[in-house]
C-alpha cells in the first residue's frame, strides 16, 4: 500500500461526491483517485469533473492496480456486487449502509469474507462517530447512573423523494436507529414491533407515515423511536437514555437563538447531511487511519448483518401487526 490510500469509488451520485469533496480536500491520508458508476456516461462525466480514472466495471476497478481501497456509495441493489468484488480481491471496502438490502444478501458477504480469512468491510452507520452519540455511549458504558432501561427517540425528516416507499423507512431511516442503539448499549434485539399514529396528511397516499419502531433487547431494554418522514418542520433526530439513576439526551447542533420579528427562533438542520457532516468526517478520517493500519475498527459486515435481521423483522411486524421475534445468530468469534 503506498503512503496514501488510493481510493477507488464505486458509485458516484449526491452521497459519493460528498465523500470524494471530503476526502480529496479536507481529510488527510488518503485521496479518491477512480471511480465506477453502474450508469456508465454519467459516471464518466463525475469521475471526469473530479479528475479521476473511470472504470466501467467494480472488477475491472479494484483488479486495475490503482487503488489500495473501495468505498461503495452506490444504490443499496448494487451494494452487494461491489463489496463482493473487493472483498474476493482481498480488498479492504467501506459501503454506505445498508450493507445490502436483505439479510440474505448481508449473509452472503459474510460468508466470502470469512472464507478470506481477513476482515476487510466496514459499514457506513456515521451516527456511530457523531461526538453527541459517542458521548452518550461513554455515559451508558461508564455505568454511574446505572443501567439504561428504555430509550425515547425521533427520526424526523423534512420531506422525502417521490421514489421513498413504506419499506424505507426501515430500510433507509429507521436503520441507523437499529444499529446506533444496539451499539449504544451494547445489546441485541430479543424483538420488534412497528405501531401506527394516525396518517399524515403530508404522505402520499401509499406510504405509510408516521410510524413507531418499538425495539426491545435481549435484558429488557425498551426503545422506542418515532419515524416521521413528511414533518415539514425540519431534520430532527432526538434520543433519550434513561438510566437507573439518570438521563442522558442527545445534544442538538450548536444554533444560536435569534431574536427576530417578535419571536425568539434557533433554526435546525433541514437535512441530514447539514446535520450529520461532522459524524461523516471523523468516520472517514478513521477508516482511512485503520485501513492503512490493516484493521477495521468501526461497524463491520456482522453489523451490517445484524441490523438488517432487525429490519426484516420490523417489515414482517408492520405487515402482520405483530411482536416479531429478532433471532440473531450469536457473534461468531471472527467478527468479536
Ligand atoms: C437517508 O437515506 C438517510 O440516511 C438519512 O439519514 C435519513 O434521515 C433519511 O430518512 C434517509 O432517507
């Protein structure tokens, strides 16, 4: 591997430009240097933008000698063909969560990366390095005020694309609360129930929204976490600990109140990459520093494997109205 990591990047729409901007000009150790896009012209015409090599294909950029590492921002469909294509090169991939859309897939990855006898995945759940849920995380470890018991939380976005459907707000939203709580207290899920509020006027008709994820882990831990995606108010996300003997809660971004037109107004994120760009930058900066070191440190393929269980267990819970049980193999010593 040379001093700095090339990178190649396999899918180059709105998040993968965000990474390459970051990575090329603000973070140190590592440079975006090729890329691939399924849509091969419009891939051409970004890697060309950002000067970099294209490849028409995953195998034909992580075979092309030119890069020490991948990172897979393509569409979550195409997520499993890539990371399998570092992966079988014995490549060292980072891909935006979810690791694939189902746990089958998931599974898959694992098994080819366990074959290889390296660990080399890392999964992108960013919320993990955001320094508000880390501190929450040396709270809860630390142990002072006891044991967490349940856990209050929002996900709450502005609006969402016309392409959003009901399955997505699991698979797309509500997934970075499966795994950022699981990791926060240090647990996996026993079960899962999906309620339902009443409707917004706000959603299309055939999207469910509102909706209520009620996790529960394997000690008895209550989360439950209100998923709205049309709120039309702002990207807010809140998550409350609350422990034996105290109560942790997620600090907000640092607004200054303004007084303005008779009122007293602290404005918010509108979206999540305003809101989680600090989180976006330690993540990647760390997987740079551990991938030159020959490690991954941050959520693995396991993780990745373990919250899509978790979700497919929440997509069978809203379809039949029902307490789903989660049942996650136990960690295989590869992954501890
Ligand atoms: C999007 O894919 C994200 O990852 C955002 O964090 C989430 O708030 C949004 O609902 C998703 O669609």
């Amino acid at each position: 591997m040379s001093n700095e990591l090339r990178i190649g990047l396999a899918g180059v729409g709105a998040i993968g430009q965000t990474h390459i901007e970051r990575i090329n000009t603000r973070l140190r150790g590592g440079r975006v240097v090729a890329a691939t896009d399924v849509a091969a012209a419009f891939g051409k015409r970004i890697a060309d933008r950002y000067g970099l090599e294209f490849f028409e294909t995953g195998d034909a950029l992580v075979s092309s000698g030119n890069i020490d590492a991948l990172i897979v921002t393509a569409g979550d469909d195409d997520h499993e063909m890539f990371v399998s294509a570092a992966v079988r090169a014995g490549m060292p991939v980072f891909c935006e969560k979810p690791l694939a859309p189902t746990a089958a897939a998931c599974k898959r990855i694992i098994d080819l990366e366990t074959a290889g006898g390296k660990r080399l995945v890392q999964v992108g759940f960013m919320r993990r390095f955001d320094p508000g849920y880390r501190e929450l995380k040396r709270l809860v470890d630390g142990g002072e005020f006891g044991a967490p018991l349940m856990l209050h939380c929002a996900h709450r976005n502005f609006s969402v694309g016309d392409n959003y459907t009901t399955p997505m707000a699991i698979t797309s939203t509500l997934i970075h609360e499966i795994d950022v709580l699981r990791w926060l207290i240090g647990e996996d899920y026993k079960s899962v129930e999906m309620a339902f509020p009443k409707l917004s006027k706000n959603a299309r008709p055939d999207l469910i929204d509102p909706q209520i994820m009620i996790l529960t882990s394997v000690s008895g831990v209550r989360m439950d976490v209100e998923c709205h995606v049309t709120n039309r108010a702002g990207y807010d996300i809140q998550c409350e600990v609350c422990c034996e003997e105290g109560y942790f809660k997620l600090p907000d971004l640092p607004s200054v109140p303004r007084l303005v037109n008779a009122g007293r107004v602290t404005p918010i994120c509108r979206d999540w990459s305003e809101r989680f760009i600090e989180a976006y930058n330690i993540e990647l900066q760390e997987w740079m520093d551990s991938t030159r070191a020959g490690r991954v440190d941050g959520p693995n393929a396991w993780d990745g494997y373990a919250a899509c269980i978790a979700a497919d267990a929440c997509q069978e819970s809203r379809e039949k109205k029902a307490v789903i049980p989660v049942s996650l193999p136990e960690t295989p010593a590869f992954y501890k």
